[in-house]
C-alpha cells in the first residue's frame, strides 16, 4: 500500500535509479556547454587581440610609409639640386674650353710682364711714342688678365660644384638606401598584418561552431532537465510522505504508550501502590488525581 514506508522506500530507490542516468547527461551537457562557451570567448579574445595588433601594425606601416614619402621628397630635392650645379660646372668647362693654358700660371705670367713693363715706363727715358706704346701693352696685357682672371674664377667654381656635387651624391646615395630599407620594413610589417588578417576568418569560424555546439548542449541540457524535475518532483512527494507517515505512527506509539502508563497508573493508585513521578505527572495533567 501507498502509505507503507517500506513500499515509498522502494518506489524512492526506483525513481532515484531512474533520475540517476538522466541527472548525469545532463550535468555532462553542461559541462560541455560551460567547456564550448570557454573555447568560444577564448577565440573572439584571440580574434580581438588580431584586430588589435593589426591595428597597431597598420599604424606602424603607415609610419614608415610617411618617411619614405618625406625621404623621397629630400631625395628628390637633393636630384634637383645636383642637375642645377651639374648645369653650371657644364657651363663653366664650356668657358674654360677657349684656355688652352693653366689660368693659374698665365695670370701669373702675365702680371709679372705687366710689373716690368710698368716698372720699364717709371724707371726708363722714354719717348712718347715709346711709353704710348709700353702702355697700349700694358692694356691689353690686363685685357688678357681679365679674362684669365674670370677663368680661373671658373675654374675655381668648377671645383667648388664639384665638391658639392660629391657631398649631394653621397647624401643622395643614402637617403635612397634609406628609403630602400624604410620600403623593406614596410613591406615586412604589411606580409605579417596579412598573415594576421587571413587568421581571423578562420578563428571567426571555430567561434560561430563553438557557439553552435554551446546552444546546442544547452537545449539537450534543458531536455533532460525537463525529464529530471517530474521525477524529482515525485521523490520529493514521497519523502514528504513518508515524513509524515513516520510523524504520524511516532504520534501514535506516543499516544498508546501515554494510555498505557496511565492504565497502569491508575490501577497502582487503586490497589493502593506508590506512584512514580512520571506516573503521578500523567494522572495530574488528565485530572485523574487531585495536586
């Protein structure tokens, strides 16, 4: 019968033996789904640290692109400038090309004819068409000295140029070694944000399937949860009836041991026997005796 403890025990262990394999697919599901809800918000941190990192890459790669920009603007400047001072050492050869002689030693010829003709005129009883003539010499003489003068200030010119065009063309050389190797790094720094950025589909992927497989453990999680709470539901009827069964059948062994004693109470106090306290406290609550 229902009411017997010993068939609720029985039907107790029958539910419990039938919650026991549904309990644990289900704690196992949730495991499952805590486990892919894990690897899921792992690979959206992974897939936002690489957008981080890219982000970061980029700017670099931009960085190094504005100094190749800015090396290329000197570079160019620095051409630019070499074909204006090429121009002039051009064009001061192209004057120096009329001077079969070295400017440096004709100015010095000359100037010393010029001193001994100017010292044969203060020195020397000349006539005057002598001295005109000495004069006319003298003339031409710095004619020529003029014009050796302004070569050998081409000349001077030409190796200054020269000078300067070496110094531009090592500075040239070097920005473009710079601007080879700013090329490179960047280069290097745009392959490595690609690799980064061909992983992040691939991570997005895994993520959506862990997603998937998380819901999905979920909803078969509930399912068997769904399953579980009847049975549940019914042991914890059971128990609480057979909790109460047990409160009830303790009332009345109480209640008959209660009658008992005052029975045999009440048949010492009538043949005249000595009460216990206990005895005389259960006549005395049931005012069978006097206090």
């Amino acid at each position: 019968m229902a009411s017997d403890p010993k068939v609720a025990r029985e039907k107790i262990k029958e539910l419990n033996n039938e919650l026991a394999p549904i309990r644990e697919q289900r704690d196992k599901l949730n495991k499952e789904a805590q486990q892919w809800m894990e690897k899921r918000d792992k690979t959206r941190e992974e897939v936002k640290e690489l957008h981080t990192e890219i982000a970061d890459l980029k700017q670099k790669r931009d960085e190094i692109n504005q100094k190749v920009k800015d090396h290329k603007i000197i570079r160019d400047q620095l051409v630019s400038e070499r074909k204006e001072k090429l121009a002039k050492v051009i064009e001061f050869k192209q004057k120096l090309a009329s001077f079969k002689q070295n400017p440096s030693k004709v100015i010095q010829a000359v100037q010393s004819q010029i001193e001994g003709l100017e010292w044969k005129i203060q020195t020397s009883s000349l006539t005057i068409p002598q001295e005109k003539k000495l004069v006319e010499q003298i003339a031409q003489l710095e004619k020529q000295l003029a014009s050796y003068k302004q070569a050998q200030t081409a000349r001077n010119e030409i190796n200054t140029l020269q000078q300067q065009l070496r110094t531009l063309h090592t500075q040239q050389k070097q920005y473009h070694n710079q601007i080879s190797e700013l090329a490179k790094q960047s280069r290097k720094v745009h392959q490595t944000m690609a690799e980064k950025g061909a992983n992040i589909p691939k991570l997005k992927t895994e993520a959506d399937e862990y997603h998937k497989k998380h819901i999905e453990a979920i909803r078969q999680a509930q399912k068997l949860h769904k399953q579980y709470m009847p049975l549940m539901a019914q042991i914890r009827a059971l128990l609480t009836k057979a909790k109460l069964e047990e409160e009830k059948k303790k009332t009345e062994r109480e209640t008959e041991l209660m009658q008992e004693l005052e029975k045999k109470a009440l048949e010492k106090l009538k043949h005249g026997g000595k009460l216990t306290w206990e005895e005389f406290k259960i006549l005395a609550e049931k005012g069978l005796i006097e206090t």
